[in-house]
C-alpha cells in the first residue's frame, strides 16, 4: 500500500487498492470522522453503488477486456460532455498540476482505456487524453457526478 502527500499533506492521504483488475485511488480526510447516521448512510450508498457495478456495468462481462469495455460505455453514456473538472492528483505522466481546471469533452479511443479509463480534455491545439481517476466534476449534473463516483 503507497502513499501520497497531496497539497496538504495532513489532509489527505492517497492509498491504492487494486479492485477488478485495476488500480483505483481513493482519498481519506483524516481531519474528518463522521457522524454514526453518516457512516450508515455513505454504507447505504456504497452497497448500492456495488450492485449498479455488478448489476449494469460488468454484469455480462467474462474477463478484464470486456469489464473495461463495460466501464468504457457505462461512462461515455452517463457522463453529460462537455464538463468543467478539477485536477485532483497529479501524476508523472499528466502535465496538469493538482487544482488546474479543465474542459472534458468526450470518451479517449476505446483501445486507450482497455486497462484504465482515460477522457479527452481540450489542450492548446488538440484534445489530451488524461485519466478520469486525476480529476472531480465541477458543477456537473447528477448522472456525471454518479459516473464519476462510481469509477473512482
């Protein structure tokens, strides 16, 4: 298990955990402990949140291919393009800085997201193809904040 100091590196911690053959990233407040009815209603939205993944992203899916290919159309048909976003990790890979707003404006090519899921932002003079898990909708509707959720 790795960690990663954000920003404020007493406010966050970054750990991995390897779920259905991929990496997600997942975000603790520890400044943050809550309340008992907060806990059994984020448990609430956790379980139902699990069955929506079982139930209609991967339900006919037989190995990581069709998985990623479940996630794929589950995301391009929930998230509304385009949409603000906020960086909020950064990575070697991505020339982004935690903070820095972006405009996501569809789905990368399927064979670019066989292992993770990537999403096209608009650079300087083409669109760049950035990880969801790097960023957190800004004011988006429902439907997107649930997509989103649910893949991070």
């Amino acid at each position: 298990m790795g960690y990663k100091h954000l920003n404020d590196p007493t406010r966050h911690l970054l750990y991995y955990s390897v779920t259905q053959t991929k990496i997600r990233e997942h975000f603790v407040d520890i400044r943050f402990y809550p309340q008992e009815e907060d806990a059994t209603n984020r448990q609430a939205e956790d379980e139902e949140r699990e069955e929506r993944i079982h139930m209609e992203i991967i339900v006919d899916a037989y190995g990581p291919e069709e998985q990623a290919m479940g996630w794929y159309y589950y995301l391009a048909d929930n998230m509304g393009f385009p949409f603000s976003a906020q960086y909020i990790v950064h990575r070697a890979t991505s020339p982004l800085e935690p903070g820095d707003k972006v405009e996501v404006v569809g789905m990368a090519p399927e064979e670019e997201c066989e292992h993770e899921m990537f999403v096209l932002i608009q650079g300087k003079s083409h669109p760049l193809a950035v990880s969801l898990m790097q960023l957190e909708g800004i004011e988006v509707d429902e439907e997107t904040q649930q997509a989103i959720e649910d893949w991070h």
